[in-house]
C-alpha cells in the first residue's frame, strides 16, 4: 500500500511554473527519497503536500484517503510530520518547553521515551532553543514531529550543515523510525548517504520528474550520482 501518491502536481510561485505534473509514490513502511540539484523544486514538492504550498492542479492522496486541497493543520492531525528546512526551534523557548508545543497524537513517541532516544536533549532540556547547537536543533526538530506519532515523516534536508557524525546519527534515528512501521520521505543534498538508506528514490530535474524506481538502480549509476551530487 502507498502513504502516500502524489499525480500530476502543478505548484507555482505567483506567476512562476515551478512543478510540472509531479507525480510520486511514497510505500509504506519505506523510506523514499527525492534527490535532485539546487532549484530543482525538492522543497516546493513537500510544501504542495504538506498544504503550505497548494498545487493549482493534480491530487494528493494520503493512505487511501483523498487529502488534495486540504490545509497543513489538517494534514498534521491526519499524521503526517513535517520537518522544514533550516529547523525551526523556538529560539526562546526552553528543549523541554520545544518538546510540549506540538499536537501529540496518542502512540508509541512520548516525551520521555523521546528523551530515551535522544539522550542529549534531555541534557539539554532546560537550555533555551538559541543555546543549542546545529546538530541539536536538527534533533528537537525531529523529536517535535515524532511527538506527533506521523504516520508518514517528511524531512527536508536534515543534514545540511551539520558535522558527519551528527549526520550519522539523524539518519540512524531515521532508519529506526522505519523499522517501527513509519514511512518516510526524505529530501537531501547528501545524495550518497540518502541513496544508502533509502529503499525508493525519485529525482528531479527543473521542477520535472525525471526518475522514479529504486534507490538500489540509482546507487550503481555513477554518472548520474556525480551530476547529483556535484551540484551541491
Ligand atoms: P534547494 O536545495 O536549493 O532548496 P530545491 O530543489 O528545494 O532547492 P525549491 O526551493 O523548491 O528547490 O525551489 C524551486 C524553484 O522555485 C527555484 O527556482 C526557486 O528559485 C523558486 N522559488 C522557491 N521559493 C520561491 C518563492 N517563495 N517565490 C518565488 N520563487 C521561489
């Protein structure tokens, strides 16, 4: 079964035509990645189906159920977490007070077993978000969407600007969500690491897409990981 299809996205920015017939499939239980260079619509393909972007055409269906048109809030309570580029943590509000925020939804991810699996932003917990580190933000930036229970996860980009073991780390954390049964849909720049982890890949190319198989078919193709990844 799919978390999510997505058939025939259109997204603009005013006048500019910025997806053209997006479509893609995200399985269940899997983690799906999409790749592709600078530009090339990866961030404006997760805010159409998250609702902050809203296609002017095509649909988006969320486990069997039609969710096209639907408003972020909504999509939220529906499941589905989303981590933005850039992590948004609440500069004045202390980690634990971060972690109280969002709309818990009733399963497994509690605060206390979010501070189980991510021991350091229980060290951290009374530090105010600002005092964190990169690495730490990107943390409680995950850790508030697991709060949620998503069914699907979607991250954009965690792994930007952060040091190679934290980057390890967000996508051992990652690769464990899966194994408890979440599907998740993953944007990156680090097309190698992204490739290794994902089961699915999708590429774009110029708000078009150009792939859409397996991770295992795009981790052979060297020429085209080298087109991928030299642009970033
Ligand atoms: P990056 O990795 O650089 O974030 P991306 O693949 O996520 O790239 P998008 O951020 O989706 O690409 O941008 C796709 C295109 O839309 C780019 O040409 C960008 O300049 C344009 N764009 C993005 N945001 C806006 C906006 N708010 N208004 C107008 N154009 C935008």
């Amino acid at each position: 079964m799919s978390a999510l299809t997505a058939e025939g996205l259109n997204t603009y920015y005013g006048k500019s035509h910025i997806l053209h017939d997006v479509s893609l499939d995200v399985a269940e239980g899997r983690i799906t990645t999409i790749l592709g260079r600078n530009g090339a619509g990866k961030t404006t393909t997760l805010r159409s189906l998250v609702g902050l972007t809203p296609p002017r055409s095509g649909r988006v269906s969320l486990f069997g159920t039609d969710i096209t048109g639907w408003p972020p809030y909504r999509i939220a309570a529906a499941g589905v977490g989303y981590v933005p580029e850039g992590r948004r943590v609440f500069a004045n509000l202390t980690v634990d007070e971060n972690l109280r925020v969002p709309l818990e939804r009733p399963g497994p991810y509690t605060i206390e077993h979010i501070y189980e699996l991510f021991p350091r932003l229980r060290e951290r917990a009374t530090n105010l978000g600002r005092q964190l580190s990169g690495g730490e933000q990107e943390m409680l930036s995950i850790a508030r969407a697991m709060l949620l229970n998503p069914r699907l996860l979607i991250l954009d980009e965690p792994s930007q600007g952060l040091a190679p073991l934290i980057v390890k780390e967000v996508f051992r954390i990652v690769a464990r969500m899966r194994e408890e049964g979440i599907s998740v849909l993953l944007v990156e720049q680090n097309v190698r690491m992204s490739l290794e982890i994902s089961d699915d890949a999708h590429v774009l190319e110029n708000g078009q897409m150009v792939y859409s198989g397996t991770a295992e078919a795009l981790r052979g193709d060297e020429a085209r990981i080298q087109a991928l990844a030299g642009a970033s």
